[in-house]
C-alpha cells in the first residue's frame, strides 16, 4: 500500500483521472500499492498476462516493440503523471509491448479486478479513460505521420521539439531536458539507427540548436529546431 494523501495527489495530476471527484479518487487510492524498479528493468514483458495498470509517480518509462532479431521500436516514452498498461486491462489480452524503466522509477498499481470493479460503479472514470484513450490514439496517429512523412533528420528534430514542449524553457528561452536516453534510446524513438543518429544530432549540436553536457541536453533555440524539423 501507499500514503493515501501521496496516491491522490498523483491521481489528480494523472490524465486518466481528470475530471473525476474526490471521492473518486479516494476510491482508487484504497486499492494502489507502491512498485519500484531500477534503470533498465523491464516492467512487464510483451505477451504477458495484463492484469495491472501504473501510473508513473517517478522517474520515466519506455514502451517498446521488441523484434525477434533484438533490436526495439520505441513507440512512447512516459514521465509522470502519465500512466500505461491500460489496453490490456479492457480487452483481457496479453501486453502488446514491452515497459521498462529508463532510469529509478516508481509506479501506483491498480490491479484488473479492483480497476475494472472501479470502472462500472463510477461514470467519471469512465468517461476520463474514454478522454484518455482518445489522446493516445491522437498521438500514435501524428507518430505514424513523422514516419512515413517526415525524413530521419525532420524525425529527430521533431522529437526534440515535443520533449522540449514538456519542460519549462528557462528566461533565455533554453529548454534543458533530463537526458537519461542513449543514442539507441533515441534512434529507437525515430526508426533509425545510432550511427546515423549520432551524425545528425552532432550536426545539430553543431548547428548551435541544442548541446549535450553529462545527463542534460539543452534546446538552444526551439523555433529554430521546430523549423528544421518542417523542412
């Protein structure tokens, strides 16, 4: 189990909670408990039983294709207070991919029965998991988009643009972004490889549009960026 005032506060801020009362969410916070996982563990396996769902509290997660060859397509990479592992929830499937820790990470678990328990005695939740779902799906659209439209460059600017998005640019407008990703990690992001990631981020550094200094990399100039990834 977790701190009641804790599980609620991250329930408040979770998407899929948005809109719903407190007594909600107080309904939910009974039933969480607390899981941590260390960098690059895997948190459940693609083909496993889906009988969970997390929000993230801490730290950030990837959700990967794997192939059968070894190599990954990552299709998301979450930082709280976003969530995952819900599809396998309502269809009763087993995972369609893989979650894994990028760095420390803590998670709320919702089990299958309590959550969908939850589901069908409060409409609010239901209609936020509706909202949810529909954002998703809204996204993995505009991913497929960079893919077929977009080449590796505009790909990876425009990545760049939307975790810039996420954080709050400082006074001189810089973003700098918590850097846990590899340049695996990130050409997995895109659909390319690390060897032609490393040039094109290098020319980029060179370009004067971001810099990388140990576990940061700083956006120097997003419009710029966001124009580069246009072209």
């Amino acid at each position: 189990m977790t701190d009641d005032r804790f599980a609620i506060d991250s329930l408040r801020q979770c998407p899929l909670f948005f809109g719903c009362e407190s007594g909600v969410l107080e309904a939910v916070a009974n039933h969480l408990r607390i899981r941590r996982f260390r960098r690059n563990e895997v948190i459940f396996h693609q083909g496993d039983a889906g009988d969970s769902l997390h929000i993230i509290a801490s730290g950030s997660v990837k959700i990967v294709l794997p192939s059968a060859e070894g190599d990954e397509a990552i299709i998301a990479t979450l930082h709280p207070p976003d969530f995952f592992g819900e599809l396998a929830l309502l269809d009763g499937q087993p995972r369609s991919a893989t979650a894994t820790a990028i760095e420390p990470t803590e998670t709320l678990l919702l089990s299958r029965s309590v959550f969908m328990e939850l589901l069908n005695a409060h409409t609010e939740l239901r209609d936020a998991l509706l909202a949810a779902l529909v954002a998703e799906l809204r996204r993995l659209t505009g991913h497929v988009e960079e893919l077929h439209f977009l080449d590796l460059a505009g790909r990876l600017a425009r990545r760049l643009v939307q975790l810039s998005e996420q954080a709050t640019p400082a006074t001189n407008g810089e973003v700098a972004l918590d850097w846990p990703y590899t340049q695996s990690d990130l050409a997995a992001m895109i659909g390319g490889t690390r060897q032609s990631v490393n040039k094109l981020l290098g020319g980029l550094i060179s370009d004067g549009l971001v810099r990388i200094e140990r576990d940061t990399l700083t956006v120097t100039d997003a419009a710029a960026l966001a124009r580069r990834a246009a072209r």
